[in-house]
C-alpha cells in the first residue's frame, strides 16, 4: 500500500490560498507542526496538517486570535465554544464604538469645557462597572459612616446611573453633568442634609417616597391654580391657601395639632426643595430613559416662600 503523500509549504500554500510566509509562520508557531522533512531538510506536511490549516485558516477569518485557535486544535475548546466567547468580546467592542460615537457627536454639538472634555475622556475609558462605582463612590463619601436614614441613601443605591449600549448626546450630556456633580462636595452635603431633614419625619406610612409625590401633585394642582389667578407668595401670606396646603402637609405626615408647624414645614420643604438636588434626578432619569418627572421646585420655592412671609 502507498504510504500517504506528504506536501511542502508551498503546495499547503497553493491548496489553502494562505501565502507561503503565513503558512510557514503558523508552522513556527506550533499550530500546523511538520510531519516530516525532505532529504534535503525542508518540511512536509500529511492531509492532517493540511485539515489544521484550513480550519486555523477559517477560524482566523472569524476573527479568533491564535491562542484561541490553538485551543481549538488541541480540544481544549470546541468550535461553539470559541465562536461564543469572540461573539462576547464583539459585542464589548461594538458597545465602546457606539459610546465613542455618541461621544463625538456630543462634542460636535456644542463646545465643552476643560472638565467636561476629561469627563468625557473618562467616560469613554470606564467600564460599565467603573461608571457605575464612581456615583457609588459618591454616594459612600456623601454618606460615611452610621446615618440616620438608611433607607435614603438604599434609594440612591439602588438608582444609579446605566448608559444604554447606544447613548444619545443628551444622555452623554446628561452622565458628564451628573458625574460633576458627584464630584462637588457642596451637593454631598446638600444630599446629606436632605436626608437628614426627611429621617426626623416619623411617618406611619410605609411608601414615604410615594406620600411626598401624592403630595406633591396635590401641591402642584393648587398652586397652578394660584399662579394662574397672579396670586404671588408675598400676596398669599394673608390667604388661606398656604395653611391648606400645611394642612395638606401636617395630616399626612402625622403632624395635626403639633406646635410650630409653619417651622417644621419650613424645615423640610428647604432641603427637598434644593435645585441641586433635583437635578440630580433630572439628569439620573435622563441617563436611564426613564419619564421625566415633572420639576418640583417651582413648587416648594413658592410655598416656603408664602410661608417665610407668613412666618414675619
């Protein structure tokens, strides 16, 4: 019987379109090792070595690296496998494109400033888990050590802002801001007053959050009313409408009858009030495309300023 015929580099060549160097580096790299050699010293190669080579040749143009290709020769991964784990990595690279393209059409939109563009700078070399570490990193340093409302600051924990794969310059505007304003100490504090403020409320309420937007919606409904009528807060000190809405306030808070409300509101509505604050809100629901909720600083604005009139 004929013993199997043996190829040289350059019919591997000719028989898998490869050119003679790529065939004789994946040689020298181990992958399609020489069965044998010439007389005269050169390489041959058997069908088997020919099969490697085909398969490195159809692996390599899926865009699997050499080291996952040698994996795949030796059995130690199989075809699926490997096509499963380029499949992921393309998908990382195809969420930083996007980014870096959202990022570009930002900046060509507008004119940011120094801290904007090294905002952006880090925007585009963060992971998604670093991004995520840097509000919470804020949240950590606004908030160090035993607090008085835990449940506060889980909110904020749990509400962190997540970039979709495909951003739009308003989202990326949006995380520049919002990651700005993380690193301003004077919003830490003005955070941590807020929740100072709220945690001295006792409420029989289990949903506090949604108690303050009831109320709030309450508010806007009334004083859209008197805003629309011209009635300004230094006019409404001697109306009847700033003692409804501390009513309002005072029933669902649990605090009807209690002495000096007009103070305890006063104390409250300050801080929750805060623009900076409610920015951070805007700019969170922004990023994550959630509704925009409708702004209520309008709102407190006017009703602590009726109430600080009435105060004097």
């Amino acid at each position: 019987m004929d013993s199997e015929p043996l190829h040289s580099i350059g019919e591997l060549a000719r028989r898998t379109g490869l050119s003679v160097k790529t065939v004789r580096f994946y040689s020298d790299q181990g992958i399609v090792p020489p069965t044998g050699r010439s007389p005269a010293g050169y390489r041959l190669y058997d069908a088997g070595a020919l099969a490697r080579l085909e398969l490195t040749r159809t692996l390599r143009g899926l865009g699997l690296d050499l080291a996952t290709v040698r994996k795949v020769l030796d059995r130690e991964a199989s075809v699926p496998e490997a096509a499963e784990a380029l499949a992921d990595a393309l998908d990382v690279q195809i969420r930083t494109l996007l980014l870096r393209r959202a990022l570009l059409r930002t900046v060509a939109g507008r004119t940011p400033t120094p801290m904007e563009m090294d905002l952006m700078h880090r925007l585009a070399t963060l992971s998604r888990a670093e991004r995520r570490r840097l509000v919470s990193g804020f949240v950590d340093a606004a908030f160090e050590g035993p607090h008085a409302n835990p449940e506060f600051v889980a909110l904020l924990r749990s509400a962190l802002p997540e970039l979709p794969d495909d951003p739009t310059p308003g989202q990326v505007e949006a995380w520049v801001e919002l990651a700005g304003m993380c690193e301003d100490p004077d919003f830490r504090g003005a955070l941590r007053r807020t929740a100072e403020e709220q945690a001295r409320e006792p409420s029989g309420q289990e949903d506090v959050a949604a108690l303050q937007d009831a109320i709030d919606r309450a508010l806007r409904d009334r004083l859209d009313e008197a805003v629309a009528s011209g009635l300004a807060p230094a006019s409404a000190v001697g109306e009847s409408l700033p003692a409804s809405l501390a009513a309002l306030y005072a029933e669902a808070f649990g605090r009807a009858g209690a002495g000096d409300l007009r103070r305890w509101l006063l104390a409250r509505l300050r801080p929750t009030g805060d623009p900076h604050t409610e920015r951070y809100w805007q700019l969170l629901a922004t990023v994550n495309g959630w509704p925009a909720a409708p702004t209520t600083a309008p709102v407190h604005s006017w009703f602590t300023a009726a109430l600080e009139g009435a105060a004097r």
